[in-house]
C-alpha cells in the first residue's frame, strides 16, 4: 500500500483575542494548505505591547482556538514583542507561513525568508452570506454600545422622577390603610392631611411641568423656523455657488491649452515592478501619483511624457469618452503607446498613472497589466483614516528639484541587469514601506521608501543611477527622510522633507478627481 503524502505545515500567530467569523474564515482558508499550526500571542505579551489586558485570559482563548476544527495545534507563543512567534519557527518548522493583508510585515518577511519557508499573504474575504468581521471594529462597536448602555443609564427627569416618589408614597399609605380594619378618629385625620399635602405637591409639580413643556415647545418651534430658512439661505448659496463654478470653468476651459488640461504622473516608489521581467522574479507594487499640471516639468524626466503626448492625440479635446472608466481608457492608451515593432514596451504605470485620480498601488505578478489595483482612497476607508489628511501631508512633504538629465542619445539603463530574488526584493519591501508611510502620514517612512527603491534600482539596473549623480541624491538623503529620482538618469529629484530643501524646489498638487469629466 503506498504511503500517505505527507501534508505541509501551515503556521499562523496572532492574539484572538475577540473571535469572531472572519477568524474562523481565516483559519479555514490557511487549513486548505496543510495542518494548521496556530500560535497566540500571551496575556503578558498583549500588555506590553498594547498596553491593555486581553478580553479572555490565556485558558480561554486557548480552548476556543484549539476547539476550531481546522485548528490541528494551538499553543502560546514562547517568544515576546511583535514577532513573538519566531522561537517557535525553529520548533514546528513549518512550509507555509500564512497572513492577511492586515497582518503583512516586513518584520514578519525578514524572519520567514530567513527559514527559507513560503510567506503567503491572502486577502480578507468574510464567509459567503456573513457580514466582514475585524477585531478593530468589534472594539470599537463595543465602546459605542457601552457609551449608549451609560447615557440609558442617566439620571431621569427630575418632575418624572418626583411624581414616581409621591405615587410610591401613595401606595404606601394606601397599604397602610388596608392593614388596618378600623383607625381612630386621629389616625385618619393625619391620613387625610397627609393626602391633601400630597396632592398640593403632585398639582405643583404638574403646574411646573406644563409650563416647562410649553416653554420647550415654543422653543423648538423657533429652533425648527429658523433651521428652515438657514436651510433656505444654504440652498440659494448652493446654487449660486454651482453657477459661478460651472461658469468659472467654462471660462478656464477655454482660456487653458490642452497641455494644461492633461495631468501628470509621478512614479513614487516600486518603479519598473511594472515590467514582466522583473515582477516574474519577486511578485511587487508601483505606487503612482496623479498631479495637476506644473510648469515646471519637462520632457525625458520619467514623468510619463510619452504616453502623455500619446493621450493628447488621442482626445485633442482634452476630454474622454464618458462611456469609458478609467482602467479601460488607460488599456487603450497602453495600446496605443505600445505600437507593433516597438523596440521598448512602456510599462502600464505610465498609462494608469496618468487616467487614475488621487495615488494608487498597482501590484504585479510577472504580466504587463497589475494582477491587483488599490487606491490610497479605498485604502483608507478601510483603515478609518481621512484621505484628505493624507493627501495634504503629502503635498506638504513631498519636494521635487530640477536635476540634468544625463539621458544622451544611445543610452540605455537595461544594458546592465541583476535580475536577483533579493535584489528585486528589495525593490518590492521599498515600495512596500513607502505605501504604508504615505497611508499613516510618516514622513519618515516615505522618505525611507524612496531611498530603498533607489538603492534598489542601483542594484537591479545599475545605469539607472548612473554614479555621476551620487553625490547629489546622498546630499539630499543625508539631510531629509529620503529621495528618489523621477526616472532614468535623473530629471527631478523627489524628497521628503520638513522644509523647503533647495531654493528651485517646488511642491505638486494631486489630482484627485475625473480630471476629463470635470473640464
């Protein structure tokens, strides 16, 4: 009889502390690639780092997790910090190690790769038919439902509050009364002396309380009044202010040249992850930014100039069809661009930088076209962040300084390659870094990410940054978070910085919107 084959080990860590379906949706997507191996992170590890106790202590969490029936193992994890699990790699040895999205560190990735064991990032997808679940969201529909369980709990009016006291009262005179048969003359004159003080009292405060409910309600009358010809007010405004900026565009429109109706693209981090023979080597991301047009760029500057003059072609107008999304305009675009015979295929950065608004992530995986696409806007949504918080942050830090082009005829940064895994790599966690710089608004980060995806470059394709420009990106770094070129052999210098960081650098502007529906 032939033997079993031997199923792979899958590892997964984290603290569940709050389980919930998406964790049991998590555990059996990772179970589908072997037995599941699942280490918690401890009570003392969640205090130290997040500086708050568990919801269930460690007995509890370990019975619910190993109680799963795609759990094969659970234990506690037998190291501390972030990467609390790493002694435990060397014990269970596992083949795959297994996160969401959410969960994607680079920390994580540098442990892993070191093992030589597959570091597997799978998408956040809820059970068919279930709402998405998150720890993060749990928390905070918890803290919201507390808030209202407290303001139930307030104290009640103060005339409802009297009136319950003197009813109660009334009930136990009334008792007082059944318990006995027969009272003496005193008795019930001190009964009915009491009665009249109570009803004095019950008669004052429905007096009090009228007059209170006329005073509110003649209150909210005025409110209501008012609110309705503020509203009134507003929508007279509204509608002048549409007029004037329909009018105001027009009258832009026509005074603009269909140069400076079309935007630009910066290529931020991950540049040429964009070419199939460098993302087939290691899977990765470009982040492109679409900017408002800016007098001071120029040709043969890596900003997409190209297929740029190619869309200007295409609709001289300087206006899209409305029948068309934006990934399907840049497709054609792509086409476009890459004619037959064509010695060099442009990347589609280029294209879907310059038709997709705002900054986005094209991941890609050995193909021309991204295999994914994410916008920083979508992104933050799902992150409770404000887009327009992050947009601002970047044209705040984010510096661009005219730099000589030593792009001379004949030149070619893809005479020299070192197609590497690290190498390319390297590129990939960069761009990576940068992504997550610019999503937290850390200027730090960012800056890092552009140098990373410069060193990068240096190493994948040498004559990228040919060393004549050395001296003046390490002068630039050596001062600011980062810098970056904008393309091949210099152009502009990106830099993120606190300051202004040269006298000639100027700051772009985002184009956030459907720039062509909105000539």
């Amino acid at each position: 009889m032939a033997s079993q084959e031997k199923r792979k080990k899958v590892l997964v860590s984290g603290c569940f502390d709050l389980l919930h379906s998406g964790h049991v949706k998590f555990f059996e997507e990772a179970s589908k690639l072997g037995d599941l191996y699942v280490c918690l992170g401890t009570d003392a590890n969640v205090q130290m780092l997040k500086h708050h106790t568990t919801m269930f202590p460690n007995e509890e969490r370990l019975y619910m997790v190993q109680a799963i029936k795609y759990v094969h193992h659970a234990r506690f994890s037998s190291g501390t910090g972030d990467i609390d699990f790493e002694p435990d790699l060397d014990e269970i040895k596992p083949d795959i190690f297994y996160v969401n999205e959410d969960g994607d560190r680079e920390a994580k990735r540098v442990v892993i790769k070191k093992r030589g064991i597959t570091y597997h990032v799978a998408k956040r997808t809820p059970q068919e038919g279930l709402k998405a679940r998150s720890s993060t969201q749990l928390k905070l529909d918890l803290k919201e439902k507390k808030a209202k369980k407290k303001k139930d709990n307030e104290p009640v009016d103060p005339v409802k509050q009297f009136k319950k006291q003197v009813t109660d009262k009334l009930l136990e005179i009334k008792r007082d009364v059944l318990q006995k048969e027969s009272v003496g003359k005193q008795r019930d004159a001190h009964i009915v002396n009491k009665l009249n003080e109570i009803k004095r009292e019950v008669e004052e405060a429905d007096r009090n309380s009228k007059q209170k409910e006329n005073e509110v309600k003649e209150f909210k009358n005025t409110v209501v009044q008012k609110l309705l010809e503020i509203k009134q007010d507003v929508s007279k405004l509204e509608s002048a202010k549409r007029l004037n900026t329909i009018t105001e565009r027009k009258e832009n429109d026509e005074n603009r040249s269909q140069e400076e109706k079309f935007p630009w693209r910066l290529c931020v981090a991950g540049g040429w992850l964009d070419q199939p023979w460098v993302s087939e080597v290691m899977r990765g991301g470009v982040i492109v930014m679409n900017v408002e047009y800016n007098a001071h760029f120029k040709d043969r500057a890596g900003l997409a100039t190209s297929s740029r003059k190619t869309a200007m072609k295409l609709w001289q107008n300087g206006r899209l069809p409305s029948d068309i999304d934006n990934v399907e305009a840049a497709k054609l675009l792509f086409g476009a661009e890459n004619t037959p015979g064509n010695k060099y295929v442009s990347g589609s950065q280029d294209q879907l930088g310059l038709l997709l608004p705002g900054i986005n992530r094209l991941d890609y995986k050995g193909e021309y076209w991204p295999n994914y696409m994410i916008s920083m806007k979508e992104e933050a949504k799902q992150r409770g962040k404000n887009i327009k918080e992050i947009y601002a942050f970047v044209e705040k830090v984010l510096w661009l300084i005219p730099v000589k082009s030593l792009r001379i005829d004949g030149y070619s940064p893809l005479e020299e390659k070192a197609l590497t895994e690290d190498n390319v790599e390297k590129l990939a966690d960069a761009s990576e870094k940068c992504w997550k710089g610019i999503l937290n608004c850390d200027a730090e980060n960012f800056g890092v990410g552009l140098t990373e995806t410069l060193k990068a470059w240096k190493l994948i394709l040498p004559l990228t940054v040919p060393p004549e420009l050395d001296p003046i990106w390490q002068k630039y770094d050596k001062a600011n978070y980062g810098c970056l070129f904008t393309g091949c052999a210099g152009g502009f210098l990106m830099v993120v910085a606190k300051s202004k960081p040269d006298e000639k650098a100027f700051q772009v502007k985002i184009q956030d919107k459907d720039w062509w529906k909105e000539i």
